[in-house]
C-alpha cells in the first residue's frame, strides 16, 4: 500500500456543481488538507467545510488546515510563483510525512477544475520531485468558473466556427491576442478590460460565480466598463476581496485588423 491523492475539482462556488465522481472521491478520502487564505477569504475554506458537511456519507476524514504563504510580488513573476509552488510543496511534503498513514488517502478540494489555471497538479508534482515521499495520485475534474460564466449569461462559450483563446488579464493588458476574436479571462488583478479600445466590443463579466455573492453584468464594453470597475471596486470593499471571470467578443472584422493590439 502506498499514499494516495485525489486532486477534487469541486465547482465554481456551488455545492451543487459537485459531480457523482467528486463526491465518491471525496468519500474515499481518510485526510482533507484545507488551505487557509486569511480572514478575507475565509469562505473558501468555509465552503469546502460546506461541501464535507453535505456530501460526506460515513465516518468523517481529518480536516488538516494549513495557512497558504503569500507569493512574493518583487516583478520576476514566473520566479515568484515557481518559488510560492516550492513552498507550498513542502508545506505538503511535511503533512504528507508527518500527519498521513502510509496507506492513506488525501483529497485537494480544488476550487473549480483541476486543469484551468490552477497550480495544484504542479504544486503535487513538486512534492514527488523532492523525493522523499511515495505516492500515487489521480484528478477528477469541476465545473470552471468560465462553465458558470457562460451559463448564468445564457450563452455558448465559442462562436461557430471560431476558437476562444483563454488567458490572463496580465497578458490581455499586454495586448489583444492575435488570431482570434473572443477572449476569456481569468485571474484578472489588473482590469485588463479597460486596455480594450474597440466600440464594438461585448463583455460578459462574472464575479463571485456560482456563489451566493454571484454578480454578473453585460453589455458593449465601452458602455460599461465603468460600470464593472466600480461594481469591482465595492464588492472587494464589501466582502474584502473579489475572484472575477470575463468573455470579451470582438467584430470578426475588427479583432482581424488589429494585429495583436487593443
């Protein structure tokens, strides 16, 4: 017998967004670890508590809670984020050794899906790197806030015959991607939307998806861009932080012209 991970993609924010697959996984699991992110995000951590509370079938496992470090933020961000995953990774390693039987199992609740611009599989990979604990480890996939986006907008995430390039809102702020016309995107710190020039631009904007806070504006992006930022800027107020997700459409003919700017 060897450790086992279950990496567990548990939603967008909705219990009810958690697949038969992830509630098996989940009962399968004899340790939870669940990271800590500070009295402003305490409803992440809530929630996942949420999640074992309704969905758990027999004996409880171990909640093992653990406080995430902060990345440092000196401007090398691809250095910056290798070493928060390292560190993040050793946090893993010490649980892993010191608080998991050998032939135990742990579930990641991973917020939305395990593969869309989320560390975890990385951070795991990290922990088998060092080499000095035996696992084995498997990942059920979630519902993505991109999934939650489209839904409560009541719209496909694609175009016919068009292609969605999905990505950051540092990299939009860089300029508009070239190659396509619709662009999606998360972990937006920056309000990359407002380096959008163009009248003719859509957005579908989500905040808080798939939660009770859920937040959602439409419309031409130069009508509400303000709009959003200002909502932005009073729900981070309000609830001390804000996890935001967009879908920005361009004219076919305009977004060709562009040549990778805004």
């Amino acid at each position: 017998m060897t450790r086992r991970i279950r990496i567990i993609g548990i939603g967008a924010g909705n219990p009810g967004h958690m697949t038969v697959q992830a509630i098996d996984a989940l009962n399968a699991c004899d340790v939870l670890f669940i990271p800590l992110k500070g009295e402003e995000k305490a409803f992440l951590a809530d929630l996942r508590r949420a999640i074992c509370d309704r969905f758990i079938r027999g004996a409880s496992p171990r909640l093992l809670e653990f406080a995430v470090p902060k990345r440092r933020d000196d401007g090398d961000y691809g250095a910056g984020v290798t070493d928060w995953h390292r560190a993040i990774a050793a946090i893993y390693e010490d649980m892993l050794l010191g608080e998991v039987g050998a032939d135990e199992t742990v579930g990641l609740l991973v917020w939305g899906d395990p593969m869309l611009y989320d560390s975890t599989i990385r951070i795991v990979e990290h922990v088998r790197d060092r080499g000095r604990v035996a696992f084995d480890y498997d990942v059920i996939p979630g519902i993505t806030s991109l999934q939650a986006l489209c839904a409560s907008h009541r719209i496909p995430l694609n175009r016919i015959g068009l292609p969605v390039e999905i990505t950051t809102g540092r990299r939009l702020s860089e300029g508009w991607p070239p190659g396509t016309h619709d662009v999606a995107v998360m972990l937006d710190g920056v309000q990359a939307f407002e380096t959008v020039n163009d009248p003719d631009a859509i957005i579908h904007w989500g905040a808080y998806l798939g939660t009770p806070m859920e937040i959602t504006l439409s419309g031409p992006l130069s009508d509400i861009a303000g709009t959003i930022s200002e909502t932005r800027k009073a729900a981070r107020a309000e609830h001390g932080w804000v996890m935001d997700t967009y879908l920005i459409r361009r004219p076919v003919e305009a977004a060709e012209g562009a040549e990778g700017g805004a």
